[in-house]
C-alpha cells in the first residue's frame, strides 16, 4: 500500500504543486513501521523521514511480537533497517506519552542511529502526553512544529 502511495503521489506531484524528487515521509504513532520500506530501499525522491511519537523497534512491543512471524516483525520494526546511508530523519517524543514500550522503541532506534552514524534527529517534549502537536500550546510543542517545517525546508529545498 505504501508504494501505490508513494507511486500515487510521485505520479501526480504536478498537479499538487509539489516536486516529484522531493519528497519526506511521515508517519504518526502506531504508522513507524511504515516508514521501513523508505529506510530499507532509500528511493533517491525521499529526501527526509519523520517521526511523531511512532514505534520504531516493534520487536519488543506486546502485539506484534505475538501475532506475527518473527521475519515479518524484523522487516517491519524501522530499526533494522538503519545505517548512514538512509534518509535525514526527525523522531519526535513525547515524553509524557502513555502509550506502553512507545518511548523505549524510540529510545532504541536512536541509541542504534547514533551506533551506525545514521543521521537522525530527536526533539523531546519532555511533558507532553501523545499527539501533543495537535493538542498542546505551550513554547515547547510550538518550538518543536516549528523545527518540524524548519527540517522539511531544509531537506526538501
């Protein structure tokens, strides 16, 4: 589904306004694991990566480690597939986050980014609950948004 998607859109940038080989993939609480076909293939046209308080290593989350076959759970988990060569990623924590082993996979894929010299990026808001950045109005979670566009500037310029 993600490559009809990123087909979709490359596709149709034009009619968007948007260019064909600038693109960043984000991805939201539970959507992490969508992100590992972007960090394991590296199409050229995915300049950037993000990610909001999303599972990064569903290896060690309760679900997913249960229910699906070990090799599908490593293909899926974004942590497998980081190394130097991958996209310049944001990953945003929300420090007050209830969401269970949510904060630790994020803590993982960083601690094995900063293993591989991958090139990510992490901001924290240290109070903030999930989806803060549709919720909260406090100078943190504005600072953070705005280091968001700042990122996405950058990378797609």
């Amino acid at each position: 589904d993600m490559q009809a998607v990123f087909d979709y859109v490359r596709t149709h940038a034009g009619e968007f306004g948007a260019d064909p080989d600038r693109i960043c993939i984000a991805a939201y609480s539970a959507g992490g694991p969508l992100l590992s076909p972007f960090l394991r293939d590296r199409p050229p046209a995915v300049r950037c990566l993000v990610s909001y308080y999303t599972f990064l290593d569903i290896s060690q989350t309760p679900h997913p480690s249960k229910h699906e076959p070990p090799d599908m759970v490593r293909e899926y988990s974004p942590i497998t597939h980081l190394g130097p060569g991958i996209p310049p990623t944001l990953s945003v924590r929300a420090g007050a986050d209830q969401i269970p082993a949510l904060n630790e996979s994020i803590a993982r894929f960083v601690q094995r980014g900063v293993e591989v010299n991958a090139p990510i990026t992490l901001m924290i808001h240290p109070t903030a609950p999930h989806g803060f950045d549709n919720k909260s109005k406090d100078d943190r979670a504005r600072e953070i948004v705005k280091s968001t566009i700042d990122f996405l500037k950058w990378h797609l310029k």
